[in-house]
C-alpha cells in the first residue's frame, strides 16, 4: 500500500506542472509526464533536484525526495538511448536464468520465455520491494516501468494465492505448546515471585503479538496483563486464578491472543513468565550440528502473521505531525549549535569508549549466514573474532569446503573483508551476512532443521 505524493516541476517555458506520483514511480516516468503535457521531448532532458540531476532509472521511494518537492528540467549533456537489460529471475530454489531483453518487454513475456512452464495466475515477481503479480498486471508491467532501460537486475520468483500476499512473510509468531503442563493451573500458594528482569521475559519479548491485538498492548510490559493497585501504592500486580490461567493458554492455541477476562486473585508481577518460557522452549526440539551452538533452519518454512493494511490518511501530514517535525528540527539543531567543537584526539578518544563499551555490554555475537536457497545457518562468535573465522565455520558445511565463495552484507552490497573484525564490520552484537558461491550446504546438514523460531530464542539465550 503506497500514499500517493505530489511533485512540481519547472519546465524551460517557466511553467509549473504538478505531477502526482506513488513511491513505486520513476523518475524517468515524471519526466515523461511532463514532457507529454508542456510538449517537450524527454530523451532531451533530466530532472534536477537542488544542485543534482536525479538519475532517471530511480524509484521515487529510493530518492529521498520530500513530499511537494521542487524540482526543475534541464537539458542533458547526451541524449538519452535505451539498450537491452540483462534480467536474471532467481526462483525459489536459489538458482539465476540471465537473458537479455528490450526495456518495452512485459514481465509476463519475460517469465515465459525464461520458464515457458511459469504459472501466471499464482507467479509473483519482486523488485526493489515492489511486488507484481497476476496475469494483468504482469502482461502490463514492462521493465522500463520498473525504472530498468539498461543494465542488470535480478527478480525474485515466488508462487503465491493472491490472499496470501496480505501476509507479512518470513515473522515468527507465537510458540504454541503441545500440551497443557500440569504446573501452570498450580494452587495460589505454589507460585513463586521471580524478578521483572529474568532471561525469560526477554525471550517473550522477542515473540511477536498478532497485529489485533497490539492495540491491548501498549500498557504492557509482558505477556500477561498488569493492573494498578490502589492509590497508597504505585506498584503494579499480576491478576491470574486457576480458572484464567486455563483460558488463557486454550486461547493460545486457538488464536494466539491474550485472555483479557477479569481477575479476582492478586499475584506478583509476572509469576506466569517462567513457565510460558519453559513451555516454549521445550515445544521443539533443539539440533545442534556442532561447535559454537551452530543450527540450520529454513525461512523459507517460518509461519507469517497478517498485517494490517494503513488507510492514506494515515500517511496525510496533519497539524499535530507538523508540530512534532517543526520541535524535533529545532531540538536538533540547538544540539549542533551548542556542540562543542572536539579535536581529532577527542574524537578518537569517544570512538575507543564506544568500541569498549561495545565489547563490555556483547561477549557474543550472533551470526546468521543466508544461503540463496533460504538456508540459513547460525553460529556464535566472538566479537574479536575475524571473518575469516567465519568462512571457515561455514566450510564445515559445505558440499565441497574448498571451492571459493564470498561473503556480503547488504543492502549496499558489501563483501566482508576477511581480515577484519566482526566488531569492525558492525556485526556486533548479531547480523544476517549472505553466501554467494557455487557450493551449498549438505544434504545431512539440511536434515537437521531447527524450527526458526527456537533459533530466535537461542539467540536471544546466547546473549
């Protein structure tokens, strides 16, 4: 869902034309607009922003421009030509087909003359964030609408139910236990205080809530509801008997949502929060494949939770958003104004305590290795540690650990310099790195699946 944005520009005859554009349009496509409506040819000129020309092939959404931005025409050093772009469509299962193709050619001819077996009905093709999909849309989508009229460029092929689109991919929902333990509907006088800062409740707090009910949320440290207490006391109690605590988990499992019926009996906060976490962690079973904690999980098999689709009111500047915008500009720069100026030692000084402090605060780092077939292999590491120890954990797993493969993180693309630090490297306290090389992972390690969401509870453990 896109809000739509309006732009103005300047043409040569010292007219304004307003032009309406969503974050999906080029700017190679306002300036065709343009020039159909003042009569201008737009192989002649760019579009220039401030003191710089824009780059016509750039999606408006990548281009930083503000809402109702000034923007002006200019004449071109060189006409602009169009040449054949190199597509590659990467499908599921890893593997990239490169053909070369005419700005004018629809995705839909491009899909079948790449895989003439292509369902378009169901095939879904992604770029730059942008989905397409459907026989219509796909026949009337070209490549020089996708901002693409020379060059490279890769689409992603997936095959989805036109419903299930609506649905955010690759987000952990909540861990469903197999059974009801008997120790969760336990007598009042069993339970025990823990604190409010226990391992557990971080873990929880990982767990991601469906969107109904984020709204019942915002007052709520944790899974389970927190009342105040009378006006003598500012101290906040958890509310659950024996009879809740059973509907509670029963709506677990039915919908994953919280109970939020009344509560008679007062405990201390947070008493359930041990228990849920040692239901969860012991839902699944936990395969390490060897030293440093190593597991392999597939994202591609990680339940997705709905999300919600925004109005474009939503996106409409109001007086209060103004008011918040105009404050926090004027905050800022009375930051800068009243800065002190810091000599070069001074600032070497504060980088060393923030690399200090980073490595004070993280005694471990989580590193997630991504495979183009959507694999993923987790490991831990220290922070000291350089990526070349990281290559070499990821040759233990390897069909052929001597072939030769590159490491990046993205976006932009940056290939990780094997001799530098992961805490040089910002990979610090976790990070997803990518795998780009001909070999992949082997078959017995692709055996031992850990389900994704214990492996975000691992990660959350590990630090």
């Amino acid at each position: 869902m896109a809000a739509n944005k309006t732009v103005v520009v300047l043409t040569p005859n010292g007219r304004r034309q307003n032009v309406r554009v969503t974050v999906n349009t080029t700017i190679l496509q306002i300036l065709e607009e343009v020039c159909q409506k003042q009569g201008f040819n737009a192989d002649e000129y760019d579009i220039k922003h401030n003191r710089q020309v824009l780059d016509p092939n750039t999606i408006f959404r990548f281009t930083g421009l503000p809402n109702n931005a000034q923007l002006e025409m200019v004449a071109c050093t060189r006409t602009r030509s169009m040449s054949n772009v190199t597509i590659g469509i990467q499908p599921e299962n890893g593997e990239r087909v490169l053909h070369d193709f005419p700005p004018n050619t629809t995705l839909a001819r491009a899909l079948t003359e790449i895989y003439p077996d292509s369902d378009l009905e169901r095939a879904v093709l992604i770029y730059m964030h942008r989905e397409v999909y459907g026989r219509d849309m796909l026949e009337k989508t070209t490549l020089k609408s996708l901002g693409l009229n020379s060059g490279r460029a890769i689409l992603r092929l997936i095959y989805r139910d036109p419903e299930q689109l609506k649905i955010q991919a690759h987000v952990s929902t909540l861990l469903l236990p197999k059974s009801v333990p008997a120790d969760v509907s336990s007598n009042d006088k069993d339970y025990q205080k823990v604190p409010s800062t226990s391992h557990c409740e971080k873990v929880n707090k990982t767990i991601d809530m469906p969107a109904k009910s984020a709204s019942k949320m915002e007052n709520r440290e944790e899974l389970g509801e927190e009342v105040k207490t009378d006006n003598t006391k500012d101290e906040k109690v958890n509310t659950f008997s024996n009879k809740e605590q059973e509907k509670y988990i029963s709506k677990i499992e039915e919908s994953h949502s919280i109970a939020t019926s009344s509560h008679e009996d007062r405990y201390e906060k947070d008493q359930h929060v041990p228990k849920a976490c040692a239901v969860q962690e012991n839902a699944y079973e936990i395969k390490f494949l060897g030293e440093r904690n190593a597991l392999v999980f597939n994202q591609a098999g990680t339940q997705a939770l709905p999300k919600d689709e925004l109005p474009d009111s939503f996106f409409d500047l109001d007086l209060h958003d103004a008011k918040t915008l105009l404050r926090d500009v004027k905050r800022r720069r009375e930051q800068l104004e009243e800065a002190p100026l810091l000599t070069e030692a001074k600032r070497q000084l504060d980088r060393d305590k923030h690399f200090l402090n980073r490595l004070n605060k993280y005694r471990r780092a989580v590193i997630r290795i991504q495979f183009p077939d959507q694999f993923v292999l987790q490991g831990l590491f220290g922070p000291l540690e350089t990526i070349q120890t990281v290559k070499d954990f990821i040759k233990n797993y390897l069909d052929d650990p001597d072939c030769e493969f590159t490491i990046y993180t993205t976006p932009p693309r940056h290939n990780l310099n094997p001799n530098a630090r992961l805490i040089d490297e910002n990979l610090v306290p976790s990070a997803i790195i990518y795998y780009s090389g001909q070999s992949a992972l082997k078959s017995s390690v692709k055996t031992n699946l850990t389900d994704p969401r214990v492996a975000g509870i691992e990660a959350v453990k590990s630090r």
